[in-house]
C-alpha cells in the first residue's frame, strides 16, 4: 500500500477518535440537548465519511492490483 493511502487511513481513523471521544466526553460531562446533537451529528457524518473514504480507497487499490 503506498503511503499517501496509509496517511488517509490513520486520518481517517484520528478522525473518528476525535469524533466519538468527544461525544463521549460530552455524555459524561452531561451537556446540554443542543450541544449533544451536535456532538452526535459530527460523530455521525464523521463516520459515514470515513466509510466512503475507506471504500474508495479499497477500491482504488484494487483497480491498481488489476493492472
């Protein structure tokens, strides 16, 4: 795997770290029902985002196999 696609991968994957760390510290702390959806909703994109990444960039890598 080239390294422009392992950099994305570990992006991705901070990404989501930040995202779901911070709705969990939002749970604990215990903050209010407007900052808790938008905690959620970043923690949801941010997640369906990485999906889609990671699956282009599975494919991507496996168009390169072919040839």
């Amino acid at each position: 795997m080239t390294t422009w696609k392992k950099l994305a991968l570990y992006a991705v994957g901070a990404v989501l770290i930040l995202a779901w760390g911070g709705m969990a510290a939002g749970f604990f702390i215990g903050v209010s029902k407007t900052v808790w959806l938008v905690l959620v909703t970043i923690a949801a994109v941010a997640t369906e985002v990485s999906f889609w990444v990671v699956a282009a960039i599975l494919g991507i890598s496996v168009v390169q196999a072919r040839g």
